[in-house]
C-alpha cells in the first residue's frame, strides 16, 4: 500500500509532506497476538544470545521460571493478580518499541524512494512504550504532536479541583515533544470541542481559547500549525468531533478566531527556527519510564514529583525542557542548564553517573531523589550499597528507606532552617565520599536523621534529597539554588505562563478573567506594535509577545 500511494503521488508538486500512519500506539499499546510472541522471541534471541543469559537478567529462578527452550517464553500472560515477571515485563516494552519503530522505518523508507526531496515524513503524537526519540532520529524528517487542551474540561474531569493546571498542562506535554524535536509541528491542534458518540465529550472552547492554545504550541516550539479539523464531522463514531467550521457550514466564531491567528503568525513569522530558552532541564529516560510501569516502587513517584517540579517552574516563570538521557548523551547537552534534576532515578548506569559527575565539576547544579540507583538495567536490583552508582556523585549512602503509610503524617525535613515538605517515599541518608548533611527529617522513627546531602564538586554542587517532590519542595530547590525567571523586569501573576523563544518572551493568561501584570522597562508587543510598560492589563485568555 505504501509503495503504491507514494510512487503515484510522490512527485505531485501539491504534496508538501508525508504522514506515517496515525498515531502509533494511541488506544493500545500492548499486543498479545501468535506473530508478537513469535517476534519476541527473534527479538530475545538477539539481544541475550543464550537462554543461560536470558535467565539470568530476568530471574527466572524465581517461582520456577527457567527457561530451556525458546518455545517455551511468550509475550507476558494474564496471572493470578497480574504477578507478571518485571524483567520480562521491561524487555516486553523494548521490544513493541523496537516493533513499532521497524514498522515506522518501513515505511519511510519506501517513501523516501519517491518523494521529492523537499517533501518531510512525519508521524503524528507521542503514545506508550515507544522511544519517540529514536523514532524521530531513525524514521523521520519531524515529529508532530496532537495538541488538546480542551481534554483537560472533559465531562468527566474536574478542574475545579484539579492541581495539574489543566490546561496549561500541555505545555508539559508540549516540552516532552520539544525534547525529541527542539522545532515540531503541530498535526492536530484544538479546533472545537472533541467527542466521540460515547467518550471524550467537552464543553466548546471559550472565545478566546483556540488562539491561546494555538499560542501555547508557537511559544513552545512548533513552528507549523494544523488544525483538526476543517469540517465538523458529519457521520461515524467521531461525528461530535467539532472541526472549525460547523454542521452549518456558515461562518462562526472559531473561523472569526482563527484570522486573528493568521493576525498573529504574520505579526510573528521571523521566529521560526528560534529555540525554546531554558536554564533548568529535568532528566528522563525509557528504561526508568518504562520500568517504572509495572513497579509502584518507583514508577508512581516519578510521576508525582515531575508534576511537582513542573507546577513550582510553571508558577515562578521559569521554562524548563526535558531531557531525554540517552547513550549518545554527552556532557555538551547538558552543560546548557544551570540546573539539571533526576527526580528518581532508579536505574542509573555507571556511564551516566559519569557524564553527571563531569556535569558537576564544570559547575552545574544537579538534584537527585530518593529511589536513586537501586536497579541495574535489567531492572534487577544489585546486592549493592544504595543508591548505587550516584553513592560517590551525591557522597551519600541510604541507611533505611519506607513509603510514608496511610494514615501518618506529611513528612518534613529542616533544611538550614527551612521546613520542606518529603512526602510519599524516604530515604534516610548517611553522609560519605565527602558529603555534608544539611537537612535532617522532623518526625517519625528516622526523627533527626539526614535527609539531604550535598557534596560539592569541582565547580559545582550535587545534592540527594531523601524524598519525593511536592511543589513546595521544588519551591524551596529553586529559592535556595537562586534559580530565577529569565525577564526579572516582568512581573506575572500565577495564572500566566512565561515561555522565550530566541530573544522573545510570550506570556499566555490561561485565566477566564483579564489579569494585571508589570513592566519594569519599556518593550513592544509584536501581535499590535504597541510599547507598552508600566501596568498593563492582559485580556481572558489573553496573549503577549513581547521584544
């Protein structure tokens, strides 16, 4: 099929790019078939070489697991309460990645065999179990994203009482596409209220909200645009699914709303090419997201503390990236951030700890949780001195550790007098390899022992805090780290977000009400032309970008 469209259509001068599929993994991302079992085994037997060696990396010694025939291993099976083997589980995930980008490269590569070379591949959205990063370095030209913030005021959601910034979250999702592609597009952006007959109903965008998504996606990175879609689906199970233009086919608000974009992207087009600006990256990897999701050791923490990390960032104004940690990770891709966190780090290797410890010594600032190095890369763990490789980084040993039990107290640690919030998990620390104790647990039986370590290295400074992240807690990293918003001369409240782009600063109101904000020097809006400076009052969902 794919040598047929594209041989037919690839040298039409009204094509322009090439998308892959539709959303690779979306909806499922588990498959259970004969030809996946056959598949992973091949896929085994390349990676391991011996059952010997594959026994030992998933211990299968264990509830009478060995393996003497490769006949004998299947994908992961239901069992009794899901008690699958995690090691196996983990290769499980490598491999629908690897599954999933050799269907991807597929692809592309015939289409490569006759489109024009001007002509991108893309593929649409980041979903489970697939490394999006290679993906985009194997198989395609961009990556583009599926932008949906209206989800967040789903029926089913409550975002009254929500503490994800519903929203503004996307500008998390929309900082993980940038990781894997600093200038994306966007395939898919809110056009209307989404639905299909019997899920996802939404409440119609608010005047006003379709130009500040669409402003989110620029202020982040996109440098291309398409809306989903022109006309509301008329029949099928997405038959609720609002495009711009309406069942009525006349003119309506959301065509009024889109020429105010096309206002502004013309008020705005030199700043494609222009990178996203940030000082604080937060680490991540595949082999601890992918680890993480069958283990509620470390998984759900992880989870918890870069929402914490993200709503303290988002609050101060600070922009942050996600970096994803790769073996072609050098000191250089680091060296960019004054200040880089690895929220959990269960699986770290020894190459990374080094990369982290050249980080250090050349003067970056680097915060490490509790859960640090635990595992090995077969997401065993080592009978070994937590946290492992970070031990010598951070000059710091775990003495104890336990989840906070239902029930008991939040947590605190005195941190040189400041009182921050340890919550979910502890770690309780000793001081070794030239690390120095400064914060010390208040409560519990670990009452008064280390909870947080720093150890200064060449330039720079690595800390280990023996807990998870609220955003109280990232608060008090980022006061006493004296990391500050990039535009000292702007003063925003909570509800706005500050994103820079180049020498370029947007500021989006996600507020239903107009909110006041102050300029401590003279600038110009580039959507009017005007100087402004002083108070200046920001519409209900208004946006700013400023020079």
């Amino acid at each position: 099929i794919v040598k047929k469209v594209a041989k037919h259509y690839g040298k039409r001068p009204c094509i322009v790019g090439w998308q892959i599929d539709n959303e690779l993994n979306c909806e499922v991302d588990e498959f259970y078939s004969e030809s996946d079992t056959l598949a992973f085994r091949e896929f085994l037997k390349k990676k391991y070489k011996t059952l010997d060696a594959l026994n030992e990396a998933w211990g299968t010694i264990v509830w009478n697991q060995t393996y003497t025939n490769w006949k004998e291993i299947y994908v992961p099976r239901t069992t009794v309460h899901d008690s699958t083997n995690p090691h196996q589980v983990l290769d499980y995930y490598r491999f629908i990645s690897d599954s999933t980008l050799r269907f991807c490269k597929m692809q592309s590569d015939i289409i490569r065999k006759y489109k024009k070379p001007e002509d991108f591949i893309t593929t649409n959205g980041i979903f489970g179990n697939v490394d999006n990063h290679k993906m985009e370095d194997e198989c395609l030209d961009v990556l583009t994203y599926d932008s949906y913030p209206n989800f967040a005021y789903c029926l089913i959601e409550d975002p009254k009482h929500s503490d994800d910034l519903n929203d503004r979250k996307w500008s998390k999702n929309l900082t993980e596409v940038r990781s894997i592609c600093p200038h994306f597009g966007i395939m898919e952006q809110q056009a209307g209220p989404g639905g299909w007959n019997f899920r996802i109903h939404q409440a119609s965008p608010k005047p006003g909200q379709l130009r500040l998504w669409t402003m989110q996606s620029v202020a982040h990175g996109a440098d291309f645009v398409s809306f989903f879609r022109w006309r509301t689906c008329s029949f099928g199970t997405e038959i609720y699914w609002h495009g711009l233009n309406d069942y009525s086919n006349r003119p309506n608000r959301r065509l009024e709303e889109l020429s105010l974009v096309k206002a502004d992207f013309e008020a705005i087009k030199d700043i494609a090419g222009h990178p996203y600006e940030a000082a604080v990256g937060i680490l991540c990897d595949y082999d601890n997201e992918w680890d993480g999701q069958k283990d509620v050791w470390h998984g759900p923490l992880r989870n918890f503390s870069t929402d914490g990390w993200f709503r303290s960032l988002q609050k101060k104004h600070i922009p942050f990236d996600f970096v994803d940690f790769r073996e072609e990770t050098n000191l250089k891709d680091l060296e960019k951030y004054e200040l880089l966190v690895y929220p959990h780090a269960a699986i770290l290797t020894k190459e990374r700890a080094e990369i982290l410890t050249q980080y250090v010594a050349n003067g970056g600032k680097l915060v490490m949780g509790c859960r640090t190095g635990y595992k090995d890369i077969y997401g065993r763990c080592p009978m070994q001195p937590m946290p492992g490789e970070a031990a010598e980084l951070c000059g710091v040993t775990v003495e104890d550790f336990t989840f906070l039990a239902p029930g008991e107290p939040m947590e605190y640690v005195n941190w040189n007098g400041k009182r921050i919030p340890a919550p979910v998990f502890n770690d309780v620390l000793e001081p070794a390899f030239g690390g120095k104790a400064e914060g010390f647990f208040e409560g519990n039986y670990y009452d008064g022992k280390p909870a947080l370590v720093t150890k200064n290295t060449g330039k720079g400074l690595a800390i280990y805090f023996g807990g998870c992240f609220a955003e109280e807690t990232a608060d008090a990293f980022l006061e006493t780290l004296s990391i500050q918003t990039p535009a000292p001369w702007l003063v925003l409240p909570e509800g706005c977000e500050l994103a820079k782009r180049g020498d370029q600063y947007f500021v989006l109101n996600y507020k239903a009400q107009s909110c006041e904000i102050t300029l401590k020097k003279k600038v110009t809006d580039r959507l009017t032309g005007n100087e402004i400076e002083g108070t200046y009052e920001v519409a209900p969902y208004g946006v700013l970008v400023l020079l």
